[in-house]
C-alpha cells in the first residue's frame, strides 16, 4: 500500500493547480485529503501490527509458562 500512495503523492503534485478549473480544484483538494486520511490509516494499521505482535507474544508465553 506504501508504494500506491508515494505514486498518488508524485501524481497529485505534478499537478498544475493554476490551469485547473475551480471545480477540479475542489476535486484535486478532496483527493489531497483523501490521500492525507489513507496515509494516516496506514500508520494506525502499521502501529497495530506492532501491537498484535506484542500480545501474540504475550499470549505465547503464557501458554508456555502455564503448561509447567
């Protein structure tokens, strides 16, 4: 998903806003939030994995230490 949203950004910024129809700036504004949002997802969801990984091991552990 990284690699979609660096292509996004390289897209929408070699955009000449200037030559842009007041109706396509809103739509490029949109996508430019839309984008800042899936960004932010992405790191919610790296952080997640992180977290998991943490309990997984927790969980593990317990499992070990509780069948001695």
């Amino acid at each position: 998903m990284a690699d979609t949203i660096a292509e996004t950004v390289e897209l929408l910024y070699t955009i000449d806003q200037e030559s842009l129809t007041p109706d396509q700036q809103i739509a490029l504004g949109t996508a430019l939030a839309n984008l800042a949002q899936a960004e932010r997802l992405e790191q919610i969801n790296e952080r997640l994995r992180g977290i998991h990984q943490v309990l997984n091991t927790w969980a593990m552990k317990a499992t070990v230490d509780g069948g001695r």
